[in-house]
C-alpha cells in the first residue's frame, strides 16, 4: 500500500469517527447559529464542514462555541 493510500484511509477513518461523535449532537455556532448538526463533510480549504438542521449553508467546525454535553 502507497503512503498515499495510508493517508486517504486515516482521512476517511477520521471522518467516519467525526460523524459517529457529532452527527446529532446540539451546537451554538460564534454568529449566533444553533440547532442540531444533520451533516459533516470534508472540505478542502476549510477541513470539516457541518451543516445545522434549520440553517441553510456549510460552517467550519472551527466556528463552533458550544456543544451539547
């Protein structure tokens, strides 16, 4: 297996464990946004990606305040 095969396993594994813990869960975004995540995807640029039930758009998970506990 190439180095580059390794990588895109680990990217696509951490991915899947990113969705397992977040998908669901109830978040407070730093312009106000809330409401539950319904979907994660990568993005090149930004990395992962969510988008919240009730907004429309795709936000950096780097933007989010607060996660429910």
């Amino acid at each position: 297996m190439s180095t580059g095969d390794e990588r895109a396993r680990n990217i696509l594994r951490e991915l899947h464990a990113a969705e397992e813990e977040l998908l669901g869960r109830t978040v407070v975004m730093s312009d106000g946004k809330a409401g539950a995540i319904n979907g994660i995807e990568l993005d090149g640029v930004h990395g992962l990606r969510i988008s919240i039930s009730g907004h429309h758009g795709h936000w950096p998970i780097s933007t989010i305040r607060y996660i429910q506990g």
